[in-house]
C-alpha cells in the first residue's frame, strides 16, 4: 500500500522542520510531496529531507493544494494524508489509520486536536466542533482519502472557490466507507503547531482549553530534542 503525505509551505522554516522530524519518527514509508512558493528557498529547505517538491503560486491556496494530491496521482498513491506543514501526527495515530486503510476505508478524520504554541510552550486541547451544523465534522488536518475517492475528485479535492476556508472545501463531496476517531477517547495525539507568525492569537476558542504542555512533550520528544535552553525554560513555566 502507497501512501503519500500532501501539504503546502509558506515561510515559517523552523515550524517546518518540526513538521519533518514528525514525518520520520512515524515508523512507516510514506511518500511527503511538498508545495512551496519562495523559489531556491523553500526548496532547498524540502529537498534537504527527501521529500518531493512542487513551487506553486501560493493563491489561490485550493490550486497549491490540488498540485500536490495531482503529484500523489502521479506517484501511485493508495492513501493520500492531508496536512499543514504545521501538522504532526503521532506514531500512534498513524497506526491507527493504517488499521482502517487496511479495512479499504474511503475517508478517515480526527473529531479533536491538540495544539502548541512554540513561544509561550503552552498547549491546548480542542474537543471538536459542537456546533449544530458541523457537530460530526472532523477537523481539516489529518484526513486520509482513498484513491478511490481521489479518482472521484479527478483528484483535485479542494474548490478554487472555496481557498478561504479550504477544511470545509471537501466536506459536502465526501463518500463512501468513513470512520471518524477521537483522538482523547482512543489515547491518540496529533498536534498543530503554533509560532510568532500566527495570523491569530494563540487563546482558547470555543470547546477548547489549556492543558499541560509536558503532556505534549511526553508524546513528541522528538520535537523538543535540540531545542536550545531559553525554549525549554519557557515551556517549563508555562505548564498548567
């Protein structure tokens, strides 16, 4: 089974990296196709890792993001796993999708988040939409699609039209087997991380709450391993 890992890249090196240590601490081979739009620089930072690159214009961003599932189609893949490039998944919960990829499942998504912001070393929970209209809706990272759906979409699963608001895009289209997990309820983490270039404010929002960074910590050693000691000490006293 092929499974290629898409997203997009816009700045922010040092939160990229972060991204790439995820990929490799997986324990599976996945394919990672990258699209960048900063020319020698943001592909030099991709190819360093090994990871497949696309320079793409970075708007209308549906168009950035088709390019890299059409790379995916290119490739063969079987699964296709969106993310941010601000997005890590756990071994865990990489284990957790291969189990229902092997069941031939069409879509798998996360109810529920968490966050970290790499400034303050806090940490959040996001418990999921709980609003009436998108009360079941998963979150737009971590969404595994199959080939079979892809082939669907002619493998262009977001709308040019719908670039502001691209986790929504596909909702309406999505058919087939599907399998919603809830990252608390199984003991599961994925993480979105937060840096000094967030368009907003690193606070709570609705059905989300602090919780303790060492948790994060715990799950993804890997991410905090060469950081320098100013970091580490601001994580340490934001605990809470």
């Amino acid at each position: 089974m092929k499974i290629s890992i898409v997203t997009g890249v816009w700045k922010r090196p040092e939160v990229f990296e972060m991204f790439a240590q995820g990929i490799k601490n997986l324990g599976v081979e996945v394919d990672v196709i990258v699209a960048g739009s900063e020319g020698k620089r943001s592909r030099d930072m991709v190819q360093a890792h090994g990871f497949y690159y696309g320079e793409v214009a970075n708007q209308p961003l549906a168009s950035k993001m088709n390019a890299t599932t059409l790379m995916a189609k290119d490739l063969k893949s079987d699964y296709v796993i969106c993310m941010g490039s601000d997005d890590i998944i756990s071994p865990g919960l990489m284990q957790e999708y291969l189990k229902w990829m092997e069941l031939g499942y069409d879509f798998i998504g996360c109810q529920d988040w968490y966050f970290y912001d790499v400034q303050s070393g806090k940490a959040m929970y996001w418990g999921g939409y709980r609003d009436r209209l998108r009360r079941y809706v998963t979150c737009g990272a971590g969404r595994v699609i199959s080939k079979k759906l892809m082939d669907s979409w002619n493998w262009k699963p977001w709308n040019i039209g719908d670039s502001a608001m691209l986790d929504t895009s596909m909702d309406g289209r999505i058919r087939g087997k599907q399998k919603v997990l809830n990252l608390k309820a199984l003991g599961l983490y994925a993480l979105d991380i937060k840096s000094k270039e967030n368009m907003t404010p690193f606070e709570p929002w609705d059905n989300t709450k602090f919780i303790d960074s060492g948790i994060i910590k715990r799950e993804f050693p890997y991410l905090f391993e060469n950081k320098n000691d100013d970091t580490r000490r601001n994580g340490n006293r934001a605990n809470i």
